[in-house]
C-alpha cells in the first residue's frame, strides 16, 4: 500500500457500497481507513479561477485512524473475500499479533472495523481525522466513545457540500482503550452527505449512538444478503484461473464505487486526497465510459446506471456551447464535467489559453465527447429495451442527433465532418475514424428508439440518408498490407495510442457481418498496432480484437498477461487511470461467451479452440439473458430467457445439425441452418437441444 493515500490510483484493499467508498493505508504505528463518498466534491463552476486547487473535483470525507502503540515496523498482511468485501488486516510485532477485520456495509452507509489482540494486550487509541485545506470547513467533536467530524466546502462554490463522519467504539468509554489477548472491540463509522440528508452530522450521530454489536451482526446478515444477490446476477466459468480472479475482481470493484444514480465514482473512485490528478473528474473522451463498459453483458444494471447522470445534467451548458461554438443544435461536451451540471474544465487554470479552449470550454478541438457518452447508454438499452430507460436517455440521445444532423456537411454525395481532432489538440482533422464510428451509433440508436417508444418517427428518412451516406472510414497502406488511416485528412496514425481501432469498439461499427474487406482491416491494424498493454487502449483493444475474429489463441493470452500487470487490488500497475480497467477482463471474457453486436448471438466464438467454459445469465441485445455450457469446444446446452420477446438470432451452436427447440419446458418443433430464427414472446424460457 505504498501509493495510499495518492491523487490518483490506490493499491490497497478497496471497500464500498457504490455510495461511501473505504481504503486502507498503513504506515509506523497507524492503519489509516480513507473515506470518500461519490457526492462529496467541490462544486464551482470556474468561470474566473487564479488558483489551481480552487478547481472542482471530488474531495476526500477524511480517515478513521486506529493508532497501536509500541507496532512500529511490525509485519503487514491484508487479504480481502471478493464474495463481500470483508477486509482482514494482520500486523504482527514482539510476538503477538492485531487482527483487524473491516467492512463497509452493502446496504448502509456504516463500516465496521473489528479489532483483536493475539498474544498480548495491546493499547489503542481511534481518530478522526481531514487534510488541511483553506478551502475545507472542518469541524471535529467528541463525546465519550463517540467521535464525530464534518467537511464541508461551502464558500465560493456553486452548490454547498458536506459530509459527516460519526465513529462509535462499541463498549468502550472513549477512543483510546486497551484490548487483551482474546477480546474483540468493535470501532462502528456512520458517514452521510447533504445530498442524501438535509442535517447529515445529525443523522449520522443517530445512526452511530444506536449501534452495538447486536447491531453489526444484523447488518453483516444484511451484508452478506446484498451480495449474495449480487452475485446470482450472472455468472461465467473458465479453465483459467488468473482470468477468473480478474473477471469477478472487476466486478466487486464497479460494486463497490458505482451504485449512487446521481453520482457515479470519479476518475479514481476511491478519493484518498483532495488534489486529485486531472481534477478526478467525468473525462468523456473514454475515461468515464470505460469502467462501465462490461455491466450491461454482465447483468449489473444497477451499477450502470449511474454513468448517464452528470452527462444528462450537463445538457444544458452543452446546448450552450453547440450554439456559441459550433453554431448547432443540441449539445456539445468538453473533455471533462461534474456532477449536477458543474463543469470542471471551463477556463482552467492548470492549462494554458491556447486553441485547445473554445469559449473557455476546453474541447481540444474534439466534437466527439457528447457522442461518446451515448454508447453505454445505447448498450443497456439494447441489452433490455426498458421503456423507462428509452424514455431518460432520449432527450439526451435526440440531442447528440441534432448536433450531427448540423454540424455534418453534405458534399459531392456523401456526409463529411470537418475540424475535429482525433487525439486531443492533434489538430483540424477531417472524418476521424473514431467520430464517423460514434455517428453511426448515435443515428442506429436513434432510429432504434423512435421505433420502440414511437415518437419522432417522421425524423427517421434523414438519419437513414446519413447512415446511407456517411463518409467511409478512411484507409491507409502501412507496413505492405491496407489499414485503416486515423482520419481522412489530418492524422494519420499514433504509436502510443489505439483511438484508430474505437469505431469497432466501443462505437460498434463493425462486426462480424461487416464483410470481408472491412475484417481484414481491422484485423491487419490490430495486427499493426498489438496495443493490448496499454495505458490508454487496453478497454477497448481486447474487444476490438474479439469483435473482429482476431486470433483468439493470441487475445486469450494477452488478456491474461494484462490480468497478472496489476497491483493486488486489480488497479493497473503503472497506469494512472484509476479505476477505467476494472472491467476489461470481465468485458473481454464476456464477448469472448456471448457475442451479440448487432443482434446476431455467436457462443464461444473469442476462445482458443478446444476449451471447456460455461455462464449463466449474460445479458444479450434483444433484452435476451443467454446461458450456455461448452465442454472441450462442443456446446452442449443453450438456454435462453425472452424479457421483450423480441425476434432472437443464434447462430447455430452444432453447425449442420437440427436443433430441437424446447418453450417453457414444452417440445416445440426444431429448426435448422446456419442462423437460427426463434421469435419469442416476452418471459418465456427456451432451451435448445441437438438432436
């Protein structure tokens, strides 16, 4: 845990209930437990900022820190059960030993620290405690066993924030104690924002006095319930067990930062100081999309969800910048926001009045940001076509196509997209290859939308016009053989990055049913660039791989040497970026079982040959949840659960052979070919069985 506290990544045992976040950090006599909370940031919108550290970002609610006398250079271990998040820590010294067992609660904002001595007593002392910060009201008290603190940044700013800390030390009189061999004292933490209560000290004082260990050991029953359901969502199964540490790693990772729907976690998550690089912001040329990528195949909806808020919030100021810099409709986005409508970027004072700002938003000269933003939103909604969701993300969606509808130019047949930079500052670029990806996303989607919740369908024959007509992806012959070329006019390529390769993942634009000549580019550049360790490709390569037909036997073995580059914690080592890979390997494995882009399911196609692997409940487009098991590469079951009933197309697991279908445990006839066609009614359960 050398790197904790940090301004950016952690590499210590991470805890949390997708709202309050908890860390460790361990140094001389002190184990520190760092405590954030999505919805504690500096909110001010820096219209006319001197200072670097007055800008907006996520802030830190401070540290419970448990001080043990006379440990000084003892031995540190910590392990952590990925089944709940129940953290062990074990510092050993002059022949005895501290167990301290933490937890944050799946249900309540409370932690828990249990503490025990092995060997002989111990004296311990608890704080609370903040980073000095000129900007910070703090506030500390105590009373008895019970120890409170608030942060708050209310001056100057655009929306008030605070967050209170209330610790209790459960049979004790007050925050220093001693522990004999054998007992066990339990330190409880109740944390709480304004945004959640009007009074947060004073709920978070009655939460904390009403606590005893009767009280921990109900909420630990509660606990291990949340995470119990959390788990049966979906599941997958391998040969390979270093993937599979990384696969459900990722996904207690998203659990426990990514709950809150106003909030989602930050660049890093987990907040350890109150400088966090790059403003620990919403970065919406990927960064913020990344870790949200595998949730949806995964069936972790809830955690999701809370991507789209502050892209939602935002559209407001971002209606004022497509008018006021590119003279549009709808919206357009900088490179970084904050929640509620707050953007962090605007006149910067860490960057430098250059071309890069455009009335004081700084683009980089991108367009491409607002569109960015939609492809996770288009990935639930395809993966369940909820109307509810259809009917919150549609203003923001219908946006992002009245900015292209106007910013695109038609010239001599086809649509054109002039000035807007492939890579940050690169420049006025012509087509890039990422944005002509993106577009087709948004105008899909759009198209899919209108359909399904019937509204603005008379808008449909322009979006196919563009989709008709749009640019063809530009194309460059490198190294003797065709790839593809960055943009049409412009960039060219980039060695040490891999935005060449996004318009097939994330934005989907080729799959493959693409056809022959578009495979073998994209499988030639990928081949090209081999930028699977990667500081700022690795979320998307993999998958642009997978999508492609790229040697599984090759992706299958990087993927797993990207699984073993990490800290223990799963955080990429040598990478700042926090927590944007958390869930590139789930994402990866997941495609590699159940691929269905472009709704057409394809089971097992990313594995090496000959591989044995099953899964239960990934979540399919179509609103489909698919469960199949594949013994030495021969599919033996495949079940499929209709939420929609929509029309399914598999193809055929046991190509060749006749297929029996079974509906809701009923024979239902069979069918044949290459791609099978089951129309389906919403609820129902088909099996499929060779014959």
């Amino acid at each position: 845990m050398v790197s904790t506290p940090s301004n950016n990544k952690v590499d210590a045992p991470l805890m949390g209930n997708g709202d309050l976040t908890m860390c460790l950090g361990y140094k001389g006599e002190v184990l520190s437990y760092y405590l954030s909370k999505n919805d504690f940031w500096r909110l001010v919108s820096p219209e006319t900022l001197t200072r670097k550290d007055d800008v907006s970002g996520p802030r830190t609610a401070g540290s419970a820190d448990i001080r043990i006398e006379g440990i000084g250079n003892a031995g540190f271990a910590a392990d952590q059960r990925l089944a709940d998040g129940v953290t062990t820590c074990n510092i050993a010294s002059d022949g005895g030993k501290v167990v301290l067992k933490s937890w944050v609660s799946a249900v309540s904002n409370r932690a828990f620290i249990e503490i025990s001595a092995i060997g002989k007593a111990r004296r311990i002392s608890v704080s609370l405690n903040a980073p000095n910060n000129r900007q910070a009201r703090l506030k500390k008290g105590a009373e008895g066993n019970v120890l409170w603190m608030t942060r708050a940044f209310a001056d100057s700013v655009d929306i008030a924030t605070e967050v209170a800390v209330a610790l209790k030390v459960i049979d004790r009189n007050d925050g220093t104690f001693t522990i004999e061999p054998g007992e066990k004292v339990v330190v409880s933490i109740a944390v709480e924002s304004n945004f959640k209560r009007p009074e947060p000290l004073e709920f978070a004082l009655a939460q904390i006095k009403k606590t005893d260990k009767s009280t921990a050991g109900l909420e630990m029953a509660k606990h291990e319930a949340w995470w119990r359901t959390y788990w049966g969502k979906s599941s997958i199964s391998i040969e390979d067990t270093v993937l599979m540490k990384a696969y459900y790693q990722g996904l207690y990772t998203m659990a426990a930062c990514s709950r809150d729907p106003r909030f989602p976690p930050g660049l890093f998550g987990w907040v350890t100081s109150d400088d966090p690089q790059w403003a620990g912001d919403y970065h919406l040329n990927y960064n913020h999309q990344a870790p949200f990528y595998s949730l949806y195949s995964a069936n972790r909806l809830e955690q999701g969800e809370p991507h789209d808020a502050p892209l939602i919030d935002f559209m407001q100021r971002g209606q004022w910048y497509a008018k006021n810099v590119a003279g549009t409709r709808g919206i357009l986005y900088p490179v970084g926001i904050g929640p509620l409508g707050i953007e962090v970027t605007r006149n910067h004072p860490r960057y430098p009045k250059t071309n890069n700002e455009e009335r004081g938003g700084l683009f980089f000269g991108q367009r491409s940001n607002a569109a960015y933003g939609l492809l996770n939103m288009a990935q639930y909604w395809r993966c369940t076509y909820d109307d509810r969701y259809g009917k919150k993300i549609y203003p923001y969606a219908l946006a992002v196509a009245d900015f292209w509808e106007d910013y695109l130019k038609y010239e001599e047949g086809r649509y054109v997209i002039y000035n807007d930079a492939i890579h940050e500052g690169s420049g006025a670029d012509m087509n890039p290859i990422l944005t002509l990806g993106l577009v087709r996303n948004t105008f899909n989607l759009m198209l899919d939308l209108t359909s399904t919740l019937k509204v603005d369908q008379e808008r449909q024959a322009k979006w196919r016009d563009i989709l008709d007509k749009l640019s063809l992806f530009p194309v460059q012959e490198q190294n003797g053989r065709k790839v593809f070329r960055y943009t049409e006019k412009g960039v060219d390529w980039w060695e040490n990055n891999g935005l060449g390769i996004q318009h097939i993942y994330p934005a989907n634009a080729i799959t493959l049913d693409s056809g022959d000549e578009l495979l073998s580019l994209s499988r030639n550049t990928i081949d090209d660039m081999k930028r699977f360790q990667d500081a700022n490709t690795s979320s998307s390569f993999f998958m642009a791989a997978i999508r492609v037909g790229y040697d599984p036997g090759i992706v299958f073995k990087e993927l797993r040497k990207y699984a073993l580059h990490t800290y223990p914690n799963g955080f990429q080592l040598d990478n700042p970026h926090g927590i944007e890979n958390s869930c590139t390997v789930a994402n990866a494995l997941n495609e590699m079982l159940c691929m269905s882009v472009g709704n057409v399911i394809r089971l097992f196609t990313g594995l090496p040959e000959g591989q044995s692997a099953e899964f239960k409940d990934l979540r399919a487009w179509g609103a489909f949840l698919i469960s199949s098991r594949q013994v030495k590469g021969n599919v033996s079951e495949v079940r499929i659960k209709s939420e929609k009933g929509h029309v399914c197309t598999i193809v055929n697991p046991w190509p060749g052979r006749t297929v029996r279908v079974v509906r809701n445990g009923r024979q239902a006839g069979s069918v044949t070919g290459e791609r099978l066609t089951l129309h389906t009614h919403a609820g129902e359960l088909i099996d499929l069985r060779v014959e």
